[in-house]
C-alpha cells in the first residue's frame, strides 16, 4: 500500500485511489474548510458566475479531492455536483469551467448533448475544453444610463421558422399581463411596456449573455408582449441555439429590464406599471407558468432544412390541454 503526507492534519495516510465512481471520490474527498480559502472562494465564485452564464440555476456543488488523486483533474457523476483536484489556481480554475460544462451537457437527460450532437466522449471533452477557455465573466447588465437591469423568464410560444439566407425567425411572448404573480411575485399591466417601446429596439440575446439576434416586431397585445426576432444563424453562437431551439432546450423568453413605476399589493406582491425594457433573451429556465404553449406550427422545410419544431413541444401542449 502507498501512503501520501496529508498537509493539512500532518500525517501519512493511504493514498486516494482514482475517482472511478463517485463512492471513491467521497472516500477520499477534502472537506471544503480544509481548501486554502483562496482557491475555495475564487473556484466556487467562477462556478456561480458561469453557471449563470449556462443558465444552470442553483449552481452545482463544488467537492474538492486530494492533489494525489491519480489520473484526473476533475469529474462530473451527477449534474447536481462537480469534483475537482486540489490545484494550483489557474488550473483549478479551467477544470472547474470544463467540469461544469459537463454538467451542464448531463442536465435534462442529456438533451443539450444530443441536441448539439455531441455524442461520443472526446467530442464532449473538446466542447468542454472550448468552453473553459472561452469564457470570461460577465458584468451585471446594465441600461445607458448605468442602471441595473432586471431579468424575468416566462414561457414563451415559441415558432421557429426557416428565414431567408441565414436568418431564424423566433417569434414568442416576452411577458404576460395581468395575475397571477410570477415567482418573482411580480404582475406586470398591460401598457407597462408601450413608452419604452416607442423610444428603442431590443436586441435578442441567449441566457442574458451573448447577443444572437435583433428585433422584427414587437407590440403589445391583450395577452402579453408578443415579438418576432431574427437568430444570425451563421455564427458559432447562433448556429448553437438553432440546434437548442430544434431539440426544445430553449423554449423560453425572459426580458431584461429597468422597473420605472410600480406598486405594492396586498398579498406582498407588486405590479409594474410602467418598465424600460433593453433585451430579450432566449432560455431554458421559466418563471411563468401559465404562459404556456398555445399551439404548434410545423412548418414546410426551406430549402431542404428540417422541421425546427420538435415533437416534444406537441406532446407538452397536449398534456397541457388535458
């Protein structure tokens, strides 16, 4: 048997052996008071950060195995935790980042995996070494004039359509008027959106975080703020979400905002009546429940593109109208 100098209690113990399954990670695990404060805050503060940015809401838990741990930097058996080496920072850092984009693939029965058709390990693998490398934080959005912005998810209808040259035309209910409140308790009036709809366009971003597309029409209607945008389906990014929005990932709107006016209710919640509204993003994650589908539209393929609308969108709206 091997035996390593544990640091941190001054004694020799057996080594850990390779985190093969998640009963030896656990054997081995370095409790979180035992990780040198700085690479534990900084670790765990990256993992908020970019699970935000994955629209992984909560974060996955961040457990630590020993700097001996033979064979591997970091390891994802649930979606719900990431393993990760005691390590020097910066590569503490990336495998962080490349182990919670594996989590991120494993998430909802592994349909963001298929749906970017990432099917065997080593494609993963590069998608997750991608991804540790490209990303960088991003600040809290914020309007013109310096003011945070809100961000609230409902659900969308959502119809994707084939549009000329590289264009996906996206067209959903960014809000819904009246009550109940959402899971923000909020309820917004109708009107709360028609000033700033006079004074600007939106842009359409993916999880709040990277600009996809721009705006075709957006008005308010009896039911809620109804509005089409063009997906830029050419770039990396763009074809990605085409790819999401196919497999049903992204079925979702949120807005990002700046509440203007408002009042608080009875009940403890509060109605908007007037907002500055800046962007609307596709995501995976509603906060409005009963802005539910309300049909379906297959449409004929353009130039020999596939139907975008998947079959899991019909079987949803049907056991919605049960």
């Amino acid at each position: 048997m091997t035996f390593v100098f544990d640091p941190y209690s001054h004694t020799w113990r057996p080594a850990p052996p390779s985190a093969r399954s998640r009963a030896d990670a656990e054997a081995c695990e370095v409790r979180r008071d035992r990780v040198d404060p700085r690479l534990r805050d900084e670790c765990e503060r990256v993992v908020r950060m970019a699970s935000r940015s994955l629209g992984l809401d909560p974060p996955p838990r961040l457990r630590w195995l020993p700097p001996e741990t033979p064979s591997v930097r970091g390891v994802v058996f649930t979606p719900g935790e990431i393993w990760v080496k005691v390590q020097p920072p910066g590569e503490a850092r990336q495998t962080c980042l490349h182990e919670l984009r594996h989590a991120w693939g494993l998430a909802d029965d592994q349909r963001r995996y298929m749906a970017l058709q990432l099917d065997s390990m080593a494609a993963r693998q590069a998608d997750a070494d991608a991804f540790a490398a490209a990303w960088r934080p991003v600040e809290a959005m914020k309007s013109t004039a310096g003011e945070p912005l809100v961000h609230k998810t409902v659900v969308g209808d959502l119809q994707v359509k084939a549009g000329s040259g590289a264009e996906v035309l996206v067209t959903g209910y960014g809000s819904v008027f009246g009550p109940p409140a959402d899971h923000q308790h909020d309820i917004i009036q109708a009107g709360a959106f028609a000033a700033s709809l006079r004074t600007r366009k939106t842009k359409l971003l993916v999880e709040h975080r990277e600009a996809v597309g721009t705006e075709r029409a957006l008005v308010e209607d009896s039911h809620g703020l109804l509005g089409t945008w063009a997906v830029v389906a050419d770039t990396t990014v763009g074809a990605d979400v085409v790819k999401l929005l196919r497999a049903g990932v992204l079925d979702s709107l949120s807005i990002g905002y700046v509440p203007r006016k408002s009042q608080p209710l009875r009940d403890g919640s509060r109605l908007l009546t007037q907002v500055d509204l800046f962007e609307v993003s596709l995501v995976s994650l509603p906060s409005n429940e009963r802005a539910r589908i309300v049909e379906v539209r297959h449409r004929a393929p353009s130039a020999g593109a596939p139907d975008i609308l998947p079959e899991l969108r019909v079987r949803r709206m049907k056991r919605l109208s049960r």
